[in-house]
C-alpha cells in the first residue's frame, strides 16, 4: 500500500463518521485532516512538502475517500487536480517560461501546506460543460489582468482561497494565448462574488456556488500562455472525478456487503456488481497509469472514454444496488440513499455525458483503429 493510502486508512473511519452525522454540511475537518496528512499536495515533490505521487496514487485515494464521503472526495479533487495541473505546466513549459513556471508550483505548495484551498472556478451556464464554449473574459491592465464572467457550481465556494478559473483572452493582451487560459484568482478579491444558491440533488456539503467577477484583479495566470493545450493538464482531472463515482460504487456494496448477507440470491448480485466494481477499477487505473503532460489527443480520448465508462456504469450499478437494499435504507437521508446521489455527480461533471458521448462519436473513426491496433494511447505499453 502507498505511503497516502496508509495514511488515509488511518483517518478513513472518522471520516464516515462524520458523514454519516453531518450529511448536509461543508465537511471543515474532514478537509483540513486530508490537508493534515498531505492529500491535496500528493503531486508535489518531496523537497516542496509532497510524495512525488503519481496520478494512479490520487485516483486510489480519491476512491477510498469517496466509499467513506464522496463529497469530501470531490472536493479534494479540485486543489488535488491543481496541484496536478502545476506540476505538468512545470514539466512541458517551453525554456522561457521554466523558471516562473517552478516558482509557481513551489509559491502553490506552500499554500498547500498553510492550508490553503484552491477550487476549480470553470463552469459556465450554457457551456455545456465545454471549455472552449467559455464566455468569461480577461483582460491586461498594466502588469496584471482583471477577469469578468459568471461562472457556475463552484464547490468550496468561499471556503477557497483561491479559484483556478478559464476565460477567454486577446492575444494583444497575453501573446501566444491559446483559445482559453487558466487564471488564478483569489476569492477575496475586490470583484468576486459568491453567491450561496448550492441546493444540490447529491453532493450537498460540497457548497457548489454560482460566482461573479466583475473586473476582478487576477492573481497569477496558470502556467504559461497556451498551458491548457501545450500542457493537457484536464485529463488528470477526469480521472479523479471519475474515481468519485468508483468510490460511491465501493461505498454502495460496502453498506450491503459487510457483514455479507443470508440471501444466496442478494449473495449471487452482489458478486456480479463486484465483478463489475473490479473491472471498472481496472480501467479506470490502467488509464491513470498512462498520465504524462502533453500526453496527445490518443491519451486525452482514452481518459474521456475511462470517464465516461466508469461513471455511466458506476451510476447505473448504484442504482441496481440501490434497489436490492431494502425499504431501510429507502430514506431521503440514509447513507445507501445518498451514494445514490451522489453517484450522479459523476455523469454531470466536466465533461458531461451528453458532451462526452459526442466527443466519442467525433473521435471514435481516427480512435478506433489506433486503440484497436494497440498503438499509443497509453504511451505505448
Ligand atoms: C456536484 C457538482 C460539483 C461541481 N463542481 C464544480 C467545480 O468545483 N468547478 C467547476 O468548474 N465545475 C463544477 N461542476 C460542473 C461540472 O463540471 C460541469 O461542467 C457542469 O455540470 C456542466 O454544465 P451544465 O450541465 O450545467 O451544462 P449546460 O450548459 O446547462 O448543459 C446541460 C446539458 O446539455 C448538454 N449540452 C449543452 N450544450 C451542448 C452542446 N452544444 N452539445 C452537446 N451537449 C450539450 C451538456 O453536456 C449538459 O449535459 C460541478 C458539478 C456538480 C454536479
């Protein structure tokens, strides 16, 4: 076992614990004991506070957190996932931008380890879940940039210190932009505003929040100017979100399994979900295996169909579970009611199942002889 899992083993039961008293509110100490034992900065190096960690760690213990509390596991997704994305634009920055890129990573892991949370700030009404359909706009004004837009489902919401943010920027502004940049905002910045309308279906302690920038002053831009395409950072994040869903499925057959059941029939159903848990698993890892920065479009496919696979099918085995377990848990607020909430979350995060199912369509001509052919998409193993 990893160094991290280890030591999420050891917070693990507090953890249910505490979902399982306070459903509905912003887990604080359950983050602050995943910042304690080093989650979110897994990514960095050992000498800046981290494990050096590789993507397959965090999937493994973003999984196992979400079998206790998927809230709080889509919630250290998100300062996770920067501290994923930093550590890339580090490694696939172009010679001019190495240094500011290192500084960077170093400046984040510091607020990593002062207990800082830095949340994902990227969805816009309407976008679809796309990143490029991104409204939001950022301009120069004098050495820095101001950005305004509204963004939507922002989790942390003014629990964050930081959000990590795309919009839209004029080449004249940042030369060399690419078609969507990531910024760095802090949340108590003159021009953000937070709004408190989280009424999430699942998920519901994770303060998803609708935001507004208003000509708010951008902190850093993240990376480099065309980091999002030059560095691929995103796949990394689809896969921890995927392993939210992996984990309400864990969850799910933890609750109806443990101790195991009387019924051979229940006995029989809950072998073929396990089987079905497995083998889901094993995809998702075996994509998490392939990460690199500036992976290629073969790998980016990959992580969106793991994506899509393990959420659809780790939603769909949710609710078969669901239904075998019994008028009990059939509560608005058992614990077996809300994995199936909060299951759900997975199909409607980034990208979305509608947009990702047309990405499969698009891609699958040029995709499936190469996937078929064993060539590339996972670095060639
Ligand atoms: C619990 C939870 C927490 C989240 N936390 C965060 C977070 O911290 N940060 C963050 O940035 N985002 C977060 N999200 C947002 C998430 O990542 C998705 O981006 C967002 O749900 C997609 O937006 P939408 O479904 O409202 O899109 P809408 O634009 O309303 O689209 C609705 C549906 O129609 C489809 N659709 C719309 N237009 C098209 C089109 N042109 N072609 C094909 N399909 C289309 C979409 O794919 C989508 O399924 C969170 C979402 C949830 C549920």
């Amino acid at each position: 076992m990893g160094k991290l899992l280890a030591r999420l083993d050891e917070i693990l039961p507090a953890i249910r614990e505490r979902d399982a008293t306070e459903p509905e509110v912003f887990p604080a100490q359950t983050i602050a004991d995943l910042y304690a034992i080093g989650v979110p900065r897994a990514p960095f190096s050992v000498e800046l506070g981290g494990l050096a960690g590789s993507l397959r760690d965090s999937v493994e213990a973003v999984e196992t957190l979400a079998s206790a509390s998927p809230s709080a596991a889509l919630l250290i997704c998100m300062p996770l996932s920067l501290a994923g994305f930093v550590v890339a634009g580090a490694a696939a920055a172009p010679a001019p931008h190495r240094a500011a890129c290192a500084a960077q990573v170093a400046r984040v892991a510091a607020d990593y380890k002062a207990g800082l949370v830095y949340a994902a700030c990227n969805s816009e009404k309407g976008a679809g879940g796309s990143i490029a359909a991104t409204q939001t706009m950022a301009h120069r004004q004098g050495e820095g940039f101001r950005i305004t837009g509204e963004k939507i489902l922002a989790s942390f919401g003014r629990r964050a210190s930081h959000f990590f943010s795309t919009a839209k920027i004029s080449p004249d502004d940042l030369p060399g932009a690419g078609a969507v940049e990531g910024f760095l905002v802090k949340t108590t910045a003159p021009g953000v505003e937070i709004l408190d309308d989280w009424d999430g279906f699942g998920m519901r302690p994770t303060e998803s929040q609708t935001v507004r920038y208003r000509d708010a002053p951008v902190e850093s831009l993240l990376g480099f100017p065309n980091f999002l395409e030059v560095a691929q950072p995103i796949p990394y994040a689809f896969c921890l979100f995927a392993a939210v869903s992996l984990g309400c499925v864990r969850g799910l057959l933890r609750a109806l399994g443990v101790p195991a059941p009387q019924s051979p029939a229940l006995r029989l159903r809950l072998s073929e979900a396990l089987m079905r848990y497995e083998a889901m698993r094993a995809y998702l890892l075996e994509t998490a295996d392939g990460w690199r920065p500036a992976a290629g479009p073969l790998y980016a496919a990959r992580v969106v169909r793991a994506k899509t696979y393990v959420t659809q099918e780790s939603t769909k085995l949710c609710a078969e579970l669901f239904a075998l377990s019994g008028g009990r848990h059939y509560r608005r607020g058992s614990p077996v009611a809300r994995l199936l909430a909060d299951s759900f979350a997975g199909t409607a995060l980034r990208p979305p199942l509608p947009l990702a199912l047309d990405a499969l369509v698009e891609s699958f001509p040029a995709i499936a002889a190469d996937a078929l052919d064993g060539r590339e998409a996972l670095g060639g193993r």
